[in-house]
C-alpha cells in the first residue's frame, strides 16, 4: 500500500505499527493486535495505522477489548446484514454486558423495527425536511457570532453549536437548553465512556429527561407537536411506552447523535480548509454539496461499531464464539481498496459512494437523514458566508481525541467578514 | 430495464431516492416506496437507474434488462 500525505499522515508499506502486533501470537490464525484508541492523537494517525492493519490482517483480535476485529468492507456488510447470528445485544466493543440499554440500538428485530416506527415520526425524511429552516436559521445564527472577528473554532463555534439547536427543536425542547447538552456530551465522550466524569454527565443527562418525562405525564401535550407526549402515547407489543422506555430512547438520541454530527462537519471543514481545489468546487457549485457529503462521510468515518454473536460460526475460516463480540472497523472498511477506487484519495465528486459509515442493515442511524440534512446545510451556509478560509494552525497540531473519533478543535481563518 | 428492489435488504439509506428522484421515492419510514416490487425504468432513464442501483450500500437493487 502506498504511502500516504495530507490527513493521514504517513503509512509503511504493508507495516502494522510496532504498538499494534503482538509479535508471534496468534488466535486461530489471526493476528492478535492491542488497539490503542484512547488517546490523543495527530489527525490521520490512527485512521493510517487502521488501513495498514486491513492490508496486514482483514480480521484480528484485540486483546485489550479482547473481541475480533473486521476490516474489509464486504466483511462489515456481511455482519451488518446478519443481525440474528450478529446482535445488538452489545453494540459497544469491550463491553459485551452493558449495565445500560439504548434504545433502539440495544434492541433486535424484529421488536426493534416497532421503535423505529415509532421514532421515525421525527427522524424520517419528512419531518427533517420541514426543520431544514430552522437548521438553517441555527447556523446562520452560530455563523452570525465569528464571520466578523475572522476566526474561530469551528468544533465549538459552530459544529458543536447548531446541530444541538436543531436536535432540541426536532424533539420539541428549547433550543436555549443546547449549551447544556453541549457541556454533557463533551464530558461523555472525552476519553472513555467509564470515567468518574463521563458516568456523572450521564447522570445529569439522565436527570433532565427523568424531569421531562414527570412533566409531560402529568401535563400530557400535543403528540404532533411535543416529541416526548408522542413517545407516552406510543405503543410496542400493544402496550405504551414505560418512563424507562422513554429515557432509554433519550439516552441514545443524545449519544448517538450530537458528537456525531459535530464530528462530521469538522471533518469536512478541516478536508475543505486544506484543499483548496474542493472548496473552490464547492464554492462555485453548492449543488456537488449532497454527493461531496457522501465522499467526506466514506473518507472520515466516525463510529467503530461492535455486534455480539448469538451463536458459533464459522466466520470466513475463522472460529468465532457466541458472546464475543466482533468491532467493525468503519473507517479501515470506507477505505478498502476492494470497494473503492483509489480509496484513501478524496474524490469529492466521486460517484457511486455505497459506503456504509452510517452503518447498514436494519440498525442503519436512525439520524443519518438528519445528518445529511445538517451537514448540506451547515456546509452551504458556511460557504456562502465564508468561502475563503485556512487552518490556523499546522496540520500536525489537529488532534483527534481518543474514544469516538472526533477533532479536539479545529482554528481556522478568514478575512474578517468574510 | 427494470430494477428490481429487495425489501429484505432495503434499509432506508435513501441514496437511491437522493440520486435518482425522479425514478424513486421514499416512503413515511425512509425506506424506497418501491422495495419488495419491481420498478420499470422509462426510456431515457437508464442512466439514472444504474446509477440509483449502484449507490446503494445494501446491494439491495438489481438492474435487470
């Protein structure tokens, strides 16, 4: 495999990192690896040494999670599309037993399409397409705060900032509420979902919906215009939703859904910050937005996703056990050259994308129609705005945090005013 | 041409309405309106078929001639 320039910083020809192999140990054939994914680390680092381990070993086992690790596409698809022998049970590698239990990422068909429908009332395609006005009014205002000082932050200024707005407004609670959310989900994700500090952010997570819940149960609203009075009033197996039900549903709409979108506009951000020649095209043609979005989706892919197996099975000549549990490697998969062309190089024009960095099968993101909705506003707005800018910084000083792959901040510059 | 549009697979990524809207739509849940049936193309519009068929990340279209 060539090496590589630009956010993917550098990769030895078919080398694995030192830290990587455990040299002369093996499990049933397999490699066995120790993925370092909690700390902070260069921009493109990480993503680097996960395609060196594809074309070193398509499947591996982790002894830090101890769990199989799946690298190939067609692999990932494969899983993906086999919920019964690979569950959600766990979606969490490393954690086959979680104390917790999302909704309805915890849940297997066919119990789990009935929650979809249910949430499906604010994350199908209808209903995000009558909020893309307000999610373009929320950028607009976020935009609004630095176009004059010309610079800022983009993770916190603005991708971190609207999307939260348009995630409360979607669930029909004050957008004013966002820099709380704001602060807990940052705390959550920053480092590993265990610490002291991530499990009393989820407290107060917990706390505000619990608050929520009391209110709307003694003052039940409108279900077409209040979320959480929908969620009461909805049923599964013919009967309502319990609180916990609720809460678990909650719990997950804010896991899964703000660092994500925050994460996949400072990507694009940072793609379009240091190359000049795609932005220009953005520029001068927003209509390439959509099909850019999907080039920047498989080029920086956010979520290493796990499934448990509910049973034995022979896995591409691999023994796997049920219990364990396998971690899709998304960003190595978006970027295998036996799917895509020229897989590590940008395209933003490309063609035919069928990439998979919001999952596949039945548990495909519930959010991915809000986030691409999100991600073409937040792109046009900021273009039409700002359609000048650099990073602020070197390249080698953007640092992706450890856990759920996201850039720590992201300066950039302008011309004041735009 | 026909694209013949397997509802077991089809998981509501939306790329074949995206690309070809025209051709496809979606229905309340994002899923295709069309999955489970098959989908004659009109002429002139084969283009966009094949191309609706390849963006899907589930392989769950397939073009028949």
């Amino acid at each position: 495999m060539r090496a590589q320039s630009g956010v993917w910083g550098r990769v030895e020809e078919g080398n694995v990192t030192q830290e990587q192999v455990i040299a002369g140990t093996s499990r049933s054939g397999c490699p066995v690896v120790r993925l370092d994914t909690h700390r902070d680390r260069p921009v493109g680092e990480r993503a680097a040494e996960l395609n060196a381990l594809r074309e070193t070993a398509p499947i591996s086992w982790d002894a830090q999670r101890e769990c199989w690790v799946l690298t190939l596409a067609r692999h990932v698809r494969e899983v993906f599309q086999d919920p019964e022998t690979f569950t959600n049970d766990s979606i969490t590698p490393g954690d086959p037993n979680p104390a917790y239990k999302w909704i309805p990422s915890n849940v297997n068909p066919p119990l789990h399409v009935q929650y979809r429908q249910i949430l499906n009332h604010a994350f199908g395609p209808a209903p995000v397409a009558r909020i893309e006005e307000r999610t373009r009014e929320y950028c607009r205002m976020a935009i609004d705060e630095v176009v004059e000082t010309g610079h800022c932050d983009y993770v916190s200024a603005v991708g971190g900032v609207f999307p939260t707005r348009v995630f409360l407004e979607l669930v029909d609670l004050p957008w004013e509420d966002a820099p709380l959310f704001v602060d807990w989900t940052e705390t959550i994700f920053d480092g590993f979902f265990g610490s002291p500090e991530a499990l009393q952010a989820v407290a107060k997570v917990t706390d505000y919906f619990v608050e929520l819940i009391a209110d709307r149960r003694r003052a039940p609203r409108d279900p077409e215009h209040d979320f959480t009075s929908h969620l009461l009033r909805s049923e599964v197996d013919g009967r309502l939703l319990p609180d916990e039900d609720v809460l678990n549903i909650y719990n997950q709409l804010v896991l899964a859904g703000l660092d994500t979108v925050k994460s996949a506009l400072s990507y694009s951000l940072l793609h379009l910050a240091t190359t000049p020649a795609d932005r220009h095209r953005i520029v001068e043609d927003p209509a390439l937005i959509p099909v850019a979005i999907e080039e920047l989706l498989r080029a920086y892919p956010l979520v290493m996703e796990g499934r448990k197996l509910s049973r034995d099975v022979d896995f591409h000549g691999v023994p796997m056990r049920a219990g364990e549990m396998v971690m899709l490697v998304l960003p190595a998969a978006m970027h295998d050259p036996e799917q895509f062309e020229r897989p590590d190089d940008v395209i933003i024009d490309r063609q035919r994308n069928n990439h998979l960095a919001f999952g596949g099968g039945p548990h495909r993101c519930l959010g991915s129609h809000l986030a691409r909705m999100e991600m073409r506003v937040g792109l046009e707005e900021w273009h039409r705005r700002i359609p000048d800018y650099h990073l602020d910084c070197d390249l080698a000083d953007v640092i992706e945090r450890g856990g759920q792959r996201s850039l720590r901040s992201l300066p950039l510059a302008w011309t004041p005013g735009g | 041409m026909k694209l013949a549009i397997d509802a077991g697979r089809c998981a509501g990524h939306g790329r074949c309405y995206a690309m070809a809207p025209g051709l496809l739509e979606p229905d309340e849940l994002g899923f295709v309106a069309a999955r489970g049936t098959t989908v004659e193309v009109p002429a002139g519009s084969e283009q966009a078929a094949r191309d609706a068929a390849a963006w899907c990340p589930e392989a769950a279209i397939d073009v028949e001639s």
